[in-house]
C-alpha cells in the first residue's frame, strides 16, 4: 500500500452534522502476540506505515474533517482511548457482542447527544491510503439523500478469500443499490467476484441514525432498540446475542446502497498482511521491527522495539515476537493464529 493516510475536508457541506464513529471495541487476534486482550489490535502502531502512531490514532486523524469524532469501545479500554486520542469522545458499549449491537447502541446514544446527523462508521484498526474524504462525502450524501444504510466497496486487488463481498446492481455507477452480500469465498469463487466487478466489504458505513434503528427494529437486534428507547441498555445487551451488523442488518434490508471507494484498502487483519504494507526484500521477506534473514525466503518477521528476531535458512514462515510471547506459523495458515488465541483464552493466559 502506497501513500499516507488521506485527510482534507468535505467539498460541501451537509444540510445535518456528520459525526465520525470510530469503532474500538475489538481485539484483533489474529495478530497476537503483538495484540493482547491489554493491548488490542487498534494501539498498535506499524512502524513507518503509521508514522509511529497507533492505528486508532490514525483512524482518527483520517476522519477530522468531521464535525463531532467518537470512539466506541468498552469499559477495559476506555481510558487508553481517551489518553490516545483526547480530541475524540468516548461511547462505552455495555458489552462487547460484536458490531450488531455496538452500532446500534452508538446510533441511539450519538442522537440524543447530538441530534439529527449522518454517522460515517469506521473501524479504528484498517489502514487507508488515497482520497477518503472525497469517498466519506458521497457515502454521507446517499445516506441522507436514500435514507438508506450505506456500505464503502473497495475495488479487489486479489481474488482474496478472507474478505466478504458485495455485489452491485450497477458496478460502473457512484452509487448504487446492493444486490447481495456474499461470504468469504473460496479461492475460484474470489476469482469469479472479481471478473464479476464485485466490491471488497470493507466494513466502512454511512447513515443516520433514524435510518439504523429503522432497519434494526424487525432484526435480530430489535429487543436492544425497545430497551434502548425504554432507558434501559444494560437490559437490551442481555437479551440479544452477539452478531455482526452485516448478518443482523445490512443483509435482511432492502434499503442498502455501496458506493464505490476511490481509495486503497487493507483491514491488517492478520500476519501475511505485513508484506503487502510493508513490502518485502528481494528474497521475499517482509520485517517490522528489528530483523534479519540469512538465506531465508518468502517470510514475515515482525518484533516489538526491544527484540530481535533473526531467521536462517527457512522459508514461508510467520515469526512474531513481543513481550514474552513468540509465534511460528506457516505463513499460508496465518488465519489459524485465531486458534492459538481461543486456546490461551479458556487458560486464562491471553
């Protein structure tokens, strides 16, 4: 990925307030060790690639063209949000059930605060490079102009099977109506998306919040609306199960819209992902941190600032060290890592 984070400001303004919602609430584990439950994903920082900086900090630098910025997350990090980015406000999600319900929560909570707006919903742990402000604007207007849930589709690079897609009804139009969302693929399925003109589902949303609820209230999420307009969120968490906003409600509406992102994309969702920010040697290999390769190919090596890692005459290999913790892997199962964390968790020991 080439390019700084894109800043700049909105063209024209909106008719409402648009408020940035910065979404901090996850662990990121498929990048442990560097990601621990005290140190998640978004606190990290990757070098040159975030000029030192957290990606949440970045996260929110790339959005201040926004008239109010929050960050939503729980209770256990809510501090460090603040310390890391005293510009932004802070929503506390109750509990952490996955994306479904911290939206929902924040849309209710961001509308008594500040009113009618449109929200531009962001994950804090991605990496942008390239014209944001310009995409963020066109997604914000079809919010309000459509009344409708707005989804950012990234361009695919790669026929990658660890992404989720969205099929347009129009792939050519700045915007258009979303036919379906499809499920991570396999590898000649990614292949057909791609000739297809799919979009990556980056995760990136627009709209207001009346917009939300109204999708939300005959979902699975609906009891946390109820409970929500009854005062009562400690309430409406425990009646419902966690689950992602796509599954919950972008793929039962009938009213979703993708606009196309004119800028480039990588959520660093695991390991193999460092080469493709970071680049590689002319063997192949691809370090952040203090590394070395003798006679060594085709790896990622990454170390926090007070290790060393050196590899020697292997090939293919993830090596992570930080802190007290290492990790190996086959580079072409980097995804499994989530399996090292599931274990850790049920010892106590992550």
């Amino acid at each position: 990925m080439s390019g700084p984070d894109s800043e700049g400001g909105l063209a024209e303004p909106l008719d409402r307030p648009l408020v940035a919602l910065v979404m901090a609430g996850g662990t990121g584990t498929r990048l442990y060790p560097a990601s621990r439950s005290d140190r998640p994903k978004q606190f990290l920082s990757l070098g040159d690639v975030t000029g030192g900086e957290s990606l949440l900090s970045r996260t929110v630098s790339r959005v201040g063209f926004a008239d109010e910025i929050y960050v939503s997350t729980g209770e256990d990090h809510a501090e460090k949000v603040r310390e890391t980015v005293p510009e932004a406000g802070v929503l506390v999600e109750p509990e952490a059930k996955d994306t479904g319900p911290a939206l929902v929560y924040a849309a209710h909570r961001v509308r008594e605060q500040v009113g009618e707006c449109v929200l531009l919903c962001v994950p804090s742990d991605h990496l942008v490079a390239g014209e944001f402000a310009s995409s963020a604007e066109r997604a914000a207007r079809t919010a309000v102009e459509t009344e409708g849930l707005v989804a950012f589709g990234v361009e695919p690079t790669r026929p990658a099977t660890g992404y989720g897609y969205i099929e347009p009804s129009d792939s050519e139009a700045e915007r258009a109506e979303i036919e379906r969302f499809r499920e991570k693929p396999d590898r000649e399925t990614a292949e057909r998306f791609v000739e297809e003109g799919f979009y990556w589902n980056a995760g990136l949303f627009a709209w207001t919040p009346e917009s939300l609820l109204r999708e939300t209230r005959d979902s699975p999420l609906g009891p946390l609306v109820a409970a929500l307009d009854e005062g009562d969120p400690e309430r409406g968490f425990a009646e419902i199960e966690g689950v992602s906003i796509d599954y919950a409600v972008m793929e039962r509406t009938d009213d979703a819209y993708v606009v196309p992102a004119d800028f480039e994309w990588d959520d660093v969702g695991a390991w193999d992902a460092i080469e493709r920010v970071v680049g590689t040697d002319d063997d192949g290999n691809a370090i952040l941190g203090d590394g070395l390769t003798v006679d060594a190919a085709d790896n990622v090596v990454a170390a926090d600032d007070e290790t060393h890692v050196s590899l020697v005459g292997v090939e293919g290999l993830v090596v992570a060290a930080y802190g007290d913790r290492v990790l190996v892997a086959p580079k072409d199962e980097a995804q499994r890592v989530r399996e090292v964390v599931a274990e850790l968790r049920e010892q106590g020991r992550f």
